[in-house]
C-alpha cells in the first residue's frame, strides 16, 4: 500500500458555523466520501489509504471539531451533536449523498448522522469505536470515560499522552511530519478537552443504541480482532442492530486503518463499489 507524500494530503481550513475546520480532499469520480479523523490523530490517519481510496472517489477528510487541527467548542464534543456536524458539513460541501467512513470516535457521530437523515448518506463504515450498551471499553479509554474529573489530565502535556497511544500501533512508525502533527494537535490541554467527546458515552450510547434498528443505510463494521481499548463486543453489538451491516475482523490492533492499511482500504472500496447506487 503506498503512503502518500508530504503534499499528497494538502490540509487547508475553512469556517463551518464560525468555526476553524481543517481538511482535505483529492480524487475525482461520480462519487463522494467523507473521511473523519480518528483520536487522538488527524486527517494524516489516512496517509497509507489516501491514494488508494481516491483512485474513483472524491474524498473530503475532516479532522472534526475538537480534533486534530480543527477548532473546539465543547458544544459539538458529544457523540450526537458531531453526528449533526457532520451532516452541515455535507450540506456546506454540496456532497449529494456521499459515502461515510468514520474509525473510532467517528463510529458513534456517523451513526447518529444515519439516524437523523435517513437516505443522506450513502454508505457508511465505522469500527474501532465506543458503541456497546452498557459500556465496554477497556484499558485507558476505559480510565479516560470513567476518570472523576478532567483536571489531572489537563495538568499533563497532551503531547505525551499522544505518544502513548502511538506506541500501541503495530508494525507501522508514523513519518516524523505526521506524527508531529499529531502532537500538535492535541499539545497542553487539548487532549484533555476531546475527552469530552468520549465521556459523553454513558449518556448517549444508549439513546444511539435505540436508534440503531431504524438506520437503513448499509453500514460496514471494520475491527481490529486484538483492539486494545475497544473490544470486539462492541461490533458484534452493531451488527446485530443494524439491519443491513457486515463486520469484518482484521488482525491488527486498535488503529487498524494504519496497521492494515491494504486491507482496510480493500474493505472500504468494495463497500463503496457495492452500493455506489444505493438510494
């Protein structure tokens, strides 16, 4: 799988509501697809997919807000006001039912997003992401949802926590410029402020959870077997809900779309291609 160079993911901003966001985009076709960064990444998480997925795709990668480089208001950091973030994006962009992929964080947002505007979009894909009721997560983002206050994490430079959950990543070291990125993104108490977004789970993976049956858009479940953080129950807690999903198991940990790139990006594409006239 070839990673793209320094200026093949060209990042550029725009204002979503007052609001800073930093993208992407590249590819042409008669198709769309937005991308949402993962956490705690950026829109470079797809520098090993970016070629590939953008071979017939018009690709639009998000780093949404609170993530990445893009600005934060803890009024979108929940599960259920990202997912209407991002459907304004949607509609900013003129995308006329694009295809979205959402990993990890965006595994809830892109859901709520299905569920609020049925036939909006065109496909979905998610995995790697908080969804189980009642919560099962394990390891430190089980420790981020459950902490009793965000203070000890704010005294902390975020960009040692980054470091951390990169040295999880298996068989791949990210390029310095990406990973450099990644630092910045969440440096100070950027981190922890997006943890915010994931302490909303108690509240609102439930009431996602209600919503999951009525969600008609076809949905391709994408997880690491060996995930860390984020055990394989919450797939399986997906696709017995969802009506028209699959679930995939890729041998990788939690940051699958970076250590199994060939694979994820095979998976999204065949998605794409299945239902590139789906209505």
């Amino acid at each position: 799988m070839a990673r793209s160079e320094q200026g093949l993911i060209r990042p550029r901003t725009t204002t979503v509501d007052g609001l800073t966001i930093r993208f992407a985009e590249s590819g042409a076709g008669s198709q769309d697809a937005i991308l949402l960064s993962p956490w705690p990444e950026s829109i470079y998480a797809f520098d090993q997919v970016w070629a590939r997925l953008g071979q017939d795709t018009h690709l639009l990668a998000i780093d949404p807000p609170g993530f990445g480089r893009s600005e934060r208001t803890r009024a979108l950091l929940s599960p259920r006001a990202m997912g209407d973030f991002i459907v304004r994006v949607a509609d900013i962009f003129e995308l006329e039912q694009p295809h979205l992929v959402g990993p990890d964080i965006g595994t809830s947002s892109t859901l709520f997003a299905a569920a609020s505007r049925p036939g909006r979009f065109r496909s979905v894909v998610v995995g790697s992401g908080g969804a189980a009721v009642p919560l099962n997560l394990t390891g430190v983002l089980k420790d981020w949802v459950e902490a009793a206050d965000l203070e000890p994490y704010r005294r902390m430079d975020g960009r040692d926590i980054v470091d951390i959950a990169l040295s999880t990543i298996e068989g791949y070291q990210p390029p310095d410029h990406i990973r450099d990125d990644y630092r910045t993104s969440y440096e100070g108490d950027g981190f922890a402020e997006s943890m915010r977004y994931a302490r909303a789970y108690p509240e609102q993976l439930p009431i996602l959870g209600d919503l999951l049956s009525g969600i008609q858009t076809p949905v391709r479940i994408i997880q690491g077997d060996h995930d860390q953080v984020v055990p394989r129950a919450n797939a399986e807690y997906l696709h017995e809900r969802l009506p028209h999903s699959q679930v995939d198991y890729l041998d990788a940990g939690h940051f699958c779309w970076e250590e199994k790139p060939a694979e994820y990006a095979a998976l999204v594409a065949d998605w794409w291609e299945r239902h590139r006239r789906s209505v």
